[in-house]
C-alpha cells in the first residue's frame, strides 16, 4: 500500500469555532498572508499545494496550511494524488466581517502611511 494514496483527510475549523486572536495570527505571518493573497485570486479547488510561490519548503508549508486550516481561512480537498486549497471566504467573512477585505488589500495601500 502507498501512503501518498492513504493519507489522512485534512482536519477542518469552521470559521464560527475560531476566536479572533487565532485568525489575526494566522494573517500575521508573510507566508500564510501570501497563501491566502494568493488563493484570492484563484477560483475554489485550482490551487494544488505546490503551486503556491512561497519561500519555504514542503515541511514549512504544510505547517502554513494547517494553521490556515486551524483559523477556519482555508479549506482543502485531496483530488487523486494533488491537495487542492480553496479560501473560505463568504464563511471567514461572515464570521470577521472586513477582516479580509483589510488583509488582503494591494500592498501598495499598507505602505501610503508608513515613512
């Protein structure tokens, strides 16, 4: 038996089960807030996990995943041999609404105050 064919389904948070401190956590961090940028911009489950340009390896990354997965900010879904990612979006947005609209804003508009 192959593992890659066995491996455990992703465990899930809800986006109602997430209290607010874990979510801005998880934003927090450059490379999940370039995860979660990244699958804004893609349509539900066409982002496989090594298709994110992110500089970390896969060990990094699949802890990345899981503390997105921990905040209720992704789900993912096992299509053959790929995991495909789609952002919870209506559901984080309802839970913390304006929280993405806010993290996930041009980066040129984060910097307009800064000097």
């Amino acid at each position: 038996m192959s593992n890659r064919s066995h491996r455990a389904a992703p465990e899930h948070t809800h986006p109602d089960d997430v209290p607010v401190q874990t979510a801005l956590a998880a934003l927090a961090d450059p490379v999940r807030l370039q995860l979660v940028r990244e699958l804004a911009t893609t349509a539900d489950w066409e982002h496989t996990c090594g298709t994110f340009d992110v500089p970390v390896g896969k060990a990094a990354l699949s802890h990345h995943f899981s503390v997105l997965r921990a905040a209720g900010l992704i789900e993912q879904r096992d299509m053959g041999p790929k995991r495909v990612n789609r952002l919870r979006r209506p559901e984080f947005d309802q839970r913390f609404p304006g929280l993405l609209d806010l993290v996930l804003r041009d980066r040129r508009d984060s910097g307009e105050h800064e000097r």
